[in-house]
C-alpha cells in the first residue's frame, strides 16, 4: 500500500509498531581461575628484551614497535604484578630484584614455548617419542638386535621400552594396550592384530656337547627317545608347545619332558648344565657357547614363526610407524 496523494487522511506515514521486549541472559562460561592471567604473553616478550637490552628504544627498534607503546606494555606488566620491573634513570635502565626474578623464571618459559613448533613436527615425524616394545627370548636371539641397532641409528631421539614376555602375555597387552608392538609367536590368524612374520624355520636340537649323539650331523626324533627335553609351560606358547608333541607323536616316541622352565635362556642353561636337550631353530644357532651342539632334524620338526604385531586400532602413532618400518622392511 502506497499512501494517498497529497497526504489525504493520513497525517504522516510513519508507522510504529511497539514491540515486547524481554531480557535475555546468557550464561557465558568463564575460564578456570588457574588459567587467569593479568597478563599476556606479548607483556613477556617485551619485557624480555627490555631486559636484554637495558634500552627502551633499543628494544623497541628490536621489536618493531613504537617505543612509546613499548613503554606502556612494560607500566600494564608492572601493573599487573604489582611491583616494578626496571628502575629508570636518565642515564640508564636497570632490572629490580623483582625484574631480575621475573627473568630468571620467564627464560626457560619462553625457550620452552620457542621449541613446541620443531618439537611437534619431530613428533610429527617420528624423531621423538616413546615405544613399549615386548619380546621373546627367539626374536632377541635372531631378528630384534639388529632391528634395535638400525632403528637407533635413525631415530635417536625415540626410547624404546624393552620387555621380555611371553607370548599368551604379548597378546593380552595388545589387547589391553600396555604395549604399542611385540616379537611373539601366533598360533594362527589373531583378531584385531596386524602382524608381519620375520622368522619361519624348521627347529633342529640343542643338545650339551658331551651329549652321545652331540657329534652326529642330523638327526631323527627317534634317536633321542631316551634323551630328556627341557621346554617352556605350554600357556606360554600352546601352539608351539603342541607341535613339539606332535612331531614326537609322528616320530613314533613318547617325549620325555622334565623340564618346563621360562624364560627361554633359562632352558638353554639347563641344557648347558647337561640335563637335557631343547628345540631351536637353525637362525638362534648360529652362535653358540663351546659346551653346546646344534643338530638339524631329519623328519617330523616343530616349526617356529616369529611375527611382528601391532595393533589394529588406534593407528600407530609416528614413532611406531617408523619403528615397523625399520621392523618389516624387505
């Protein structure tokens, strides 16, 4: 509607809707009171080359700001602290015992904060960081030292946290995530673990070199149906376990076990101390003391795997990723 010409009835076309207006309050939420500063971190960079060079223009020239508006930074700073920082003269500038305090403290501050920026793409890259790494006795007798040397040399910065356990134990912190990666031995295909298999060989026999037999190139389960073996508790390892009793029972002998000891150089020493032989592949005997003997198995043999695992989920963080890289590399 258009109002009528030569103003008409209508006075004014104005027309003024009075609406209700209502007071709304809005609850803004307020910061925890530890993190309540009376000042910024601008106050503290400039006080800090105020300090360094004892010369308000000097530091403003250093800072790229007006020296009077430096001059008012440093008044709010000594403002908010509730004391004086510098003593001024005409002739000089000096820090007050209270400035000289504030520098000691603000230092390794303002380094520290300078740092985060390298120290998150260090992070970011895998250059630094933290690694829970379990393993079994195999993996430090084969595969893991020279993984350890190499990793080392590329990614110093990074510890490694170094466990020997088990494998039922490796599984179970997998799981539980007390651990980022182990060196175990699976049974099968494992739920919610990638892993990657660094070892897979046919295992031979450990026997003490005054053992009858210790002098025989290969052997045959069958020779040593009267020699007592020395292995690990089955929950340890099930599935290797059961194939030690399998290849026993397709050898035609009833195994002789006397010994189920743990940790596997416990094993290895009662072997050395003469009372029994022990399983071990051919990688693990490469380097042996004078008073043991390596035989190779002819016929029925335990195999082992030896595997890398990690975790499905969450996704390795940087430094693991680079650990495994170094870990499964070809």
């Amino acid at each position: 509607m258009s109002p009528p010409k030569g103003g008409g009835p209508w006075k004014a076309w104005e027309v003024t809707r009075r609406l209700p207006c209502r007071k709304i309050l809005v609850s803004l939420p307020v910061m925890p009171r530890e993190y309540q500063y009376p000042f910024e971190l601008r106050h503290l960079v400039y006080f800090r080359e105020v300090a360094r060079h004892l010369h308000f223009r000097r530091a403003a020239e250093a800072l790229a700001v007006a020296q009077p508006a430096l001059s008012r930074q440093i008044a709010q700073l000594e403002k908010a602290l509730g004391t004086p920082l510098f003593a001024r003269s005409r002739r000089k500038v000096e820090l007050t015992p209270a400035g000289r305090l504030l520098q000691d403290r603000l230092e390794p501050l303002l380094r520290a904060l300078s740092n985060i920026p390298a120290e998150m793409r260090a992070l970011s890259e895998g250059q630094v960081g933290h690694i829970r790494v379990a393993f079994t006795g195999l993996a430090m007798a084969t595969v893991l030292p020279g993984i350890l040397r190499e990793f080392n040399r590329k990614h110093p910065g990074v510890r490694l946290e170094l466990n020997e356990s088990p494998t039922s134990a490796q599984l179970d912190a997998l799981k539980a995530g007390e651990i980022a990666c182990g060196f175990f031995h699976p049974d099968g295909p494992l739920a919610g673990i990638h892993t990657r298999v660094l070892l897979r060989e046919r295992n031979g026999v450990l026997l003490p070199a005054d053992h009858p037999l210790a002098s025989r190139r290969r052997l045959h389960l069958k020779q040593l149906a009267s020699t007592p073996f020395v292995l690990f508790p089955r929950q340890h390892n099930p599935g290797f376990y059961d194939r030690v009793l399998a290849a026993f029972a397709l050898a035609g002998v009833s195994p002789r076990i006397e010994e189920e000891v743990w940790p596997r150089s416990n094993g290895i020493g009662l072997v050395r101390a003469g009372l029994g032989a022990t399983f071990m592949p051919p990688s693990e005997a490469r380097q042996l003391p004078p008073d043991l003997r390596f035989c190779p198995l002819s016929g029925p043999a335990p195999e082992s795997t030896l595997v890398v695992g990690w975790p499905e989920k969450p996704e390795p963080s940087p430094a693991l990723s680079a650990f495994l890289a170094v870990a499964v590399r070809d």
